[in-house]
C-alpha cells in the first residue's frame, strides 16, 4: 500500500489487488472462530461486513480530511473494513475507473490508506481479546450450558458458519431462499468476482476444524460410535462441495447471472453437510444446536 502510494501505478496497483484477496481468503478462515463471546466484540463486521454503502463512502472521501483510526473507528463498518477497499480497488467492477480515481484524487488515496490501518488495528485487537482475555476462559469452559461450553460453541460455530454461507453468501443472491429472484450484488465480494475464493476458504477451516485439527471432532465422534462411517460420509460431502466449487470456474456471479445449474447443487450439498452436523453428529456428541444467525458469521 504504501508503494503504491509512491507510486501509483498500474503495477503497484496490482500488487494491491492480489494483497487485497489474499487478506480476504485468510480473514475468512476466522469466521470458524467467531464464536458468541467473540461476536459481541464486533471484530468481525469491522474488518469485513459487507455489503457496503459506496454512497456513504463517498459522502466520506469529499470530506477531505486526515483519514486515520481517530477518524474511522467512529464510522458505520458500512463505510470500511475489506469490503470498503474491495470498492475502492474495484469500483463497480471496473479495477481501471477504480486506479484513476485513486490517482486523481490524494484524499481519496488516503481514504483507502487509512482504512487499512483501520483494519490492521482492528485485527490486531482481534488477536489480543483472544490472546489477553478469552484463550484460557474458552479452553476451560466446560459448563452444562452450551454458551459457557467450548465444545458446544466450537461444533455450533460450524453449524451456523455453513448456514450463512448456504443461506446469505450463496441462497439469497441466487434466488433459492424465500425468493426466486436472484440479486447478485448481495454476494460478498461481487466486485471483485471473488466469492468462491473466499467462500472456499472458510469452508476448508471448518473441515480442519472437524477433521484435521489435533482435538478434532472426527476422532470424538468415532470413538463415540465405533466406527468411522459419519465421518467418512462427512469427508464425501466436503469432497462433493469442494468439486462444484471447482467446476464453476467462471465465479459465483456469473454462474448466477447465467442461471448455471451448479449453483443450485452447491446449495444443496451445503444442505447435506449441515444435516449431517447438526443431526447425526450433534446426536452423537450430545451437543444442543443453538438458533441460527445466518445473517452474518
């Protein structure tokens, strides 16, 4: 970023592109870790809440004042955090409007400086709850109560992480949720054409979480069952998820946009797979699902 603030050129500006997804699909990964007690910190919709309001953003950058965290930790997350820099570096999928409005335009160019420093801090606040405050409370709940239980909250993270992907990243924007008619932009990271990236990288946490980690759910539930079946099932549904995931190689805009068939199998393999969770194995670990909020992770 600060190249790119040297120098605004096209090559500094693709550098940024590529930082840009790479912060987007690691951040992703934490969603199968916003569990209850860390939710309520907000850390989540500061560093990326989505979809974004480019009016207000705007409304914002014609200030013309000095963009640092005094300034941005007070705005609405609609306004910052990695979906805001999706717009900035974007636009409305024009990354070429999106470079010469940023050089152009200094304030703007600070605007997009000082919501990344906005979002390291963010981040790095993010890392000291856990570190500082939550680690040994998490690791040493254990009550009867599924929210003072680090199982309970861990496996139902899970759950709802699944929920919100199925439901609000991939339901709504294709129309099989509540309503046929499909509304692209309410798909994360739209701008870019980046949503499977992203989508893919929280599922594959979520994976090592059940299966890889080394306290994984995979190994209790064997145990509990003696035998390996659910988790086989399991790993074949990841399987199945993870090749229609591949096969929509032109992204998840404009598969939709061209009412591609395998949209609505990765919505119904997602299914399959919470079913699997919050039936078979919730059963077997007699752990309570807790309600849903597939508003958000």
């Amino acid at each position: 970023m600060e190249d790119f603030k040297r120098e605004t050129t096209a090559t500094n500006f693709d550098k940024i592109k590529r930082q840009w997804l790479v912060s987007s699909i690691a951040f992703a990964k934490t969603n199968a870790y916003n569990l209850v007690p860390v939710k309520e910190g907000f850390y989540h919709t500061n560093i990326y809440n989505y979809p974004i309001n480019t009016a207000l953003i705007e409304n914002n950058i014609a200030e013309n004042v000095i963009y640092d965290t005094d300034y941005l930790h007070t705005k609405s997350t609609v306004t910052k955090g990695l979906g805001a820099l999706e717009y900035l570096i974007y636009n409305n999928q024009d990354s070429i409007k999106a470079l010469v409005l940023l050089q152009e335009d200094e304030y703007r160019l600070d605007y997009m400086l000082g919501v990344t420093k906005e979002i390291l801090r963010q981040v790095n606040l993010l890392i000291a709850f856990w570190e500082e405050n939550y680690k040994e409370n998490f690791i040493n709940s254990k009550d009867l109560s599924c929210t003072e239980n680090a199982r309970c909250l861990a496996f139902n993270q899970i759950i709802n992480l699944l929920d919100v992907i199925r439901v609000t990243k991939i339901g709504k924007p294709a129309g099989l949720e509540s309503s046929e008619n499909t509304n692209i932009n309410l798909l994360q990271a739209f701008r870019s054409k980046k949503t499977l990236h992203i989508i893919k990288s929280s599922i594959e946490e979520i994976e090592y979480v059940y299966t890889k980690s080394s306290i994984n759910f995979s190994e209790i539930v064997d145990d509990i069952s003696g035998s390996n079946q659910i988790s086989n099932e399991i790993a074949n549904s990841f399987k199945e998820i993870y090749s229609t995931i591949d096969g929509l190689n032109i992204g998840l805009y404009d598969a939709i946009s061209n009412n591609d068939k395998k949209v609505e199998s990765l919505y119904i393999s997602l299914s399959k797979l919470i079913r699997f969770f919050s039936v078979d194995v919730a059963s077997m670990l007699s752990v309570s699902v807790l309600p849903t909020d597939n508003d958000g992770d």
